[in-house]
C-alpha cells in the first residue's frame, strides 16, 4: 500500500514543528511508519541549498533566482526522498512544501501563482500532498514566540518586515479557501496539546485506527 504525504504549512512560528512532532508520534504508536521531513532542505543536496538560501552569499538573491533555488531543492527532495518514501508505504510528513513557495514567492514576493505551479510542475511533476495543514497563528503571539526563539538571529526570509509576512498570512488564506479538499486551516493558538487535537480531528479519516 502507498503511503500518504501530509504537509504542515503557515507563516514562522505557527508552531508547525511541534504538530509535526506530535503527529508523528501518535501515527508511530498505530504502527504506521513514518518519515519526517522539512523543507528547504530534507536530502544533502537540498540542504545545501537551504544554506544559500536562508544565508546568501553577497547581497542576496533576486525573486526570480529565490523562487528557482526553492524549487530545485523541492524537485531533489521529491524525487531522492519523498517518492520512495511513499512508494514503500511510508507516510511522510513535511515541515512546508510548495504551497510555502506559492504564499512566500508567489504571494508576497510578487511572482504569483501561475509561475511558482509552472515551477513545481516541471521540477516536481507536480506532486501534491493528500492533506496540507495550515496552522494560523495570530500575529502578536507568533512575534512573542519568536523573539523568545530567534532572538535578533532570524534569516533572510524570517527577517523581512511586518507587511511581507502579513501577506504571506493572507496568501496561505487564500490559498487554503480556494481549494478545501486539500487544505485544513487549523487554528494554531493556544496550547500545543489542544492544537495537536485539532490536527488529529482534521486528519481523522486518514488514519489507520490501529495496523
Ligand atoms: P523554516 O526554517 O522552516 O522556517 P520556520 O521554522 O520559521 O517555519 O523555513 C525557512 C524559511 O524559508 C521560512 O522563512 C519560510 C521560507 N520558505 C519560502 O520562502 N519558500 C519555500 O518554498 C519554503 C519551503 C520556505
């Protein structure tokens, strides 16, 4: 049996490494094996890439270079990992995927949509996951918990202003409304447990009770 691919997504510090933590944990203890992955990055190569991107040499990268990077380290993370991955009946889960570069480069980096698709269909035949979690988080609490983990260290992306991650909030929104089927939007405030029931309810049916 193929396994499933479950993406986490929202803006920084929705709490998205948590839920997915928490989530591979209950999916290991009903049998399901399970790999957690995160992007950029999840392969040698795309890690590489993380680093260039997160950390860029000189004074950075134009849109266009930007948007490209983050679909090269999708097209090696989805064709070395995720697929085998999937085709061995493992679930994965993913820390972000592409609808992370449709809010980030497409939405608020001004791309749009149609460009940041073209790019993941040719460089990832497209791949979508069967479910994509999208954790809000409202915007004072997600600048406490931030400073409380970043400090001043935040990177080239998590560092730009106020106005660019207020549009990628409103941009995973719309993404999310445009396409229920796909998309949970999951309200990611308050304690991580009760955001972790919120996840497992929304994920109910594809879950295996026990194997
Ligand atoms: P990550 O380290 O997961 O950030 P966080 O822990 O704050 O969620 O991701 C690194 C940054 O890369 C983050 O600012 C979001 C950005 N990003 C994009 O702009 N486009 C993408 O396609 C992906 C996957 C991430």
């Amino acid at each position: 049996m193929k396994g499933r691919f479950i993406a986490f997504e929202g803006g920084e510090g929705a709490g998205k490494s948590t839920q997915v933590r928490l989530l591979a944990d209950v999916l290991r203890t009903r049998g399901v094996e399970v790999d957690v992955t995160r992007e950029p990055g999840g392969t040698p190569g795309a890690e590489a890439i993380r680093s260039l991107l997160l950390d860029p040499p000189g004074k950075g990268w134009g849109a266009k270079a930007e948007a490209l990077l983050f679909a090269a380290a999708r097209a090696d993370h989805v064709a070395e990992r995720i697929r085998p991955a999937i085709a061995a009946g493992t679930w994965v889960i993913c820390d972000r995927f592409v609808d992370s570069s449709r809010a980030y480069q497409g939405g608020a980096g001004g791309l749009g949509d149609e460009a940041i698709t073209a790019l993941h269909a040719f460089g990832s035949d497209n791949l979508r996951p069967d479910l994509t979690i999208l954790l809000e988080a409202d915007e004072d609490k997600v600048s406490r918990r931030l400073a409380e983990r970043d400090g001043e260290a935040s990177d080239a992306i998590g560092g730009r202003g106020p106005e660019y991650h207020r549009e990628v909030a409103a941009s995973f929104r719309r993404l999310a409304e445009a396409d229920p089927e796909v998309f949970a939007i999951i309200d990611g405030n308050g304690d991580p447990n009760e955001v972790h029931s919120r996840v497992l309810k929304a994920i109910a049916s594809l879950i295996p009770e026990s194997t």
